[in-house]
C-alpha cells in the first residue's frame, strides 16, 4: 500500500498531466490530503527537486502557491551541480564570473548572454541596505541558468 508521500506525489503528477508547470497551493493540498502541510514540503522537497529535472517556485502570504516547474531536457549533470551546490549560497562576483567563464567555455551559455548577467552580477547592480549581494547573486544566476535550461528545451 502506497504512503501519504506516494499518493500525493502521484496526486501532482496526474494534475500536471504534460503540461510544463502548475500552481499549487500548499494549505489546499494538505486540506485535501488531510495532512500537515509539511508533508506537502516534504514532498516538494524530495520528490520535485532539480536532481528529479522540477524547479520550485513559491510565493508566501495571502494567496501564496508553489509553482513547480518540469525542465523536460534536464541531463547537464555538471549544470545541475552548479545550481545545487554552488548556488544554494552566497556567492562572490569573482566566483560568479568563473562560473559564467566556464559555462561559456562549454558552449552552455553564450558569450554575449555571459557578458549581459556579468553586469547583473555586479555589487552595484545589487546595492541593497541590507548586506545580502552574495545571496542576491546566487539566486539571480540560479534563475538565469534554470531559464537558460528551459529555453534549450525549446531548440
């Protein structure tokens, strides 16, 4: 007999159907389930991550969902471990500037799309009051290869 895990998991994949992305919303999904909705995060955490070829996004407060992403293509094992491991922290310009030296030495992004994040990047670009450019860099070039994924899917 299958576990909560299982059925909501299949529950995901049948609503999603062949279709590339669907919102969700985590409270209605436990409410459905009659679970916590940490059961629903534990889910999303184990069973659509990036080693499984899915994204998560989500959005708190009123109204919030989870949007969970399929990137259909998904085989670049060495992308994979860049956004998992590299970028799941802080990450300086100079480490961001190898990173784009050598995705775009392995023909995964262009130079012209390496130059244009490049400035993105920068400590200017991301002046906040609050010290967070590292985090901010991370999830900016995280969500720029995660697009960068999907669009090769489309070739």
């Amino acid at each position: 007999m299958p576990n909560v895990s299982d059925i909501i998991e299949e529950f995901i994949l049948s609503t999603m159907g062949n279709s590339d992305d669907i919102n969700l919303s985590r409270n209605e999904l436990a409410g459905f389930f009659n679970c916590a909705p940490s059961q629903i995060n534990y889910v999303l955490t184990t069973r659509f991550n990036l080693n499984r070829g899915y994204v998560i996004q989500s959005q708190r407060g009123g109204g919030g969902f989870i949007k969970i992403v399929k990137l259909k293509n998904f085989d670049n094992n060495y992308v994979y471990k860049i956004i998992d491991e590299t970028l799941n922290k802080e990450l300086s310009y100079k480490d961001a500037l190898y990173v784009l030296e050598d995705l775009t030495n392995k023909s995964f992004i262009t130079p012209q799309q390496a130059t244009t994040i490049s400035y993105a990047l920068t400590d200017k670009a991301l002046s906040n009051p609050i010290k967070m450019e590292g985090t901010l860099r991370a999830n900016i070039l995280k969500s720029f290869l995660i697009n960068v994924m999907r669009g090769k899917e489309n070739e």
